[in-house]
C-alpha cells in the first residue's frame, strides 16, 4: 500500500522475480537495453505483495551507478484502485455497445443505471429511443431519474414491477435477471403493455456497477 522504494541490482534476476509473469520479459528488457536512458523512467505493470497478492503498481525508476556497479532505482505507486475502476467502466462500455446494436435490431429501448460501491444508484440514462416508445421526445419532458419511469407504472402493476426490480438489484449472487411485463401510461396513447428485461454488471463481491436493460 502507498509507495514503496526499492533499489534492484541488475545483474540480478532484474528485479522481475515479485512481477507478474506476464509482464516480467517487458520489465527485464527495459532493465537490461535501456540502462544509459537519462532521467527518470516510468512504466505499469503488476506485481505481487509480500503477502502473494497481485496489484497493480505504477513505477517511476532511474538508473544509477554505486562503486562501479549499476542498480536501478524504484519507486512504487499503487493505482490498483484505479485500474479496477477503469476496467470496470470498459466491461460497463462494451456492454452498452452491444446492447446498443442488440437494441437497433429488435427496435426497442435501452436504459442503464450506474451505481457506487455502495451499491446506491448514482445515474439513471433514458435513451431517446426510450423516450419516444412513451410519447416524449426529450430530457427536460422526461428526466434522467427513476420517478419519470416509476410514476408512469399502472397500480396494479407498481407494486409486483419495482420489487422485481428491487430484487434484481440486490441479489449478490448474480442469479437473477429482470424480467417483467407491465403497463405504462404513455404521453398520447394511453395504457400501453410493455415487457422489459435486465441483467447487472457486479464487482467481485457482487455490488452492483451497471444496471442495463432493454424495453419492448
């Protein structure tokens, strides 16, 4: 955890014997063809703690020379953190991409919502297509949150719908899919049956990330 310094002796393993065996022919060649670069150097790999767990750590290293022999200087940063974050928005990308196509196929409306790691819902997105399926056509008639949708429900529908929803969310083992059909009350068509679906992306110990779903 924090920074870690660390001074590798080259004509070692190179340092690599922590490393992640997928990055070590990187880190080695780096040590062993670059030894005469000036400055300070920084590169992103994985390595293992004392302890045998994998991070991600960001180094900054420079070369020196003590009584004749060359060592290269270190200096870890963790950014584990960051990098599961950013893995986690890229899975959250490509699933709104494939949905996206899978959406344009069947003509129907796709909508997301993010949460934090809390598991507590931070946006709700209405997709245009979304929208128009209800009669509006824009963002200021029909608001990026939940009561835009939820308000609409039919009474006799509202109570078993959001449950199901509910229960999606919270179901940490992953198991359970959003699968329901409900009446809405449309902007200009009146009561109108509509089936959605969804499923959630969750981290590793099932907090939700990203709610996606699709509505026909």
């Amino acid at each position: 955890e924090g920074s870690q310094e660390e001074y590798i002796r080259l004509e070692s393993d190179g340092g690599t014997s922590t490393i992640h065996p997928d990055d070590r022919s990187e880190v080695a060649y780096l040590f062993r063809h670059q030894k005469a670069r000036d400055g300070t150097n920084s590169l992103v790999i994985r390595k293992f703690t004392a302890r045998g767990n994998e991070i991600w750590v960001n180094i900054h290293y420079a070369f020196v020379v003590e009584e004749g022999v060359q060592y290269v200087y270190c200096n870890y940063s963790n950014i584990t953190e960051i990098k599961r974050r950013e893995q986690i928005a890229e899975t959250a990308r490509k699933e709104r991409e494939s949905l996206r196509i899978l959406h344009g196929m069947m003509n129907s409306g796709p909508w997301y919502m993010d949460f934090d790691e809390k598991g507590e819902m931070v946006s709700v997105t209405w997709t245009d297509t979304f929208r128009r399926m209800l009669g509006y056509e824009s963002i200021e008639d029909f608001p990026d949150k939940l009561e835009s949708w939820s308000d609409l429900l039919h009474k006799e529908d509202k109570e078993r719908v959001l449950k199901e929803y509910h229960d999606t969310i919270h179901d940490y083992t992953g198991q359970k899919t959003y699968d329901v059909e409900y009446r809405l009350l449309t902007k200009n068509r009146g009561w109108r049956w509509f089936h959605a679906i969804g499923q959630l992306s969750r981290r590793a110990d099932g907090s939700p990330v990203t709610y996606v779903g699709m509505f026909i």
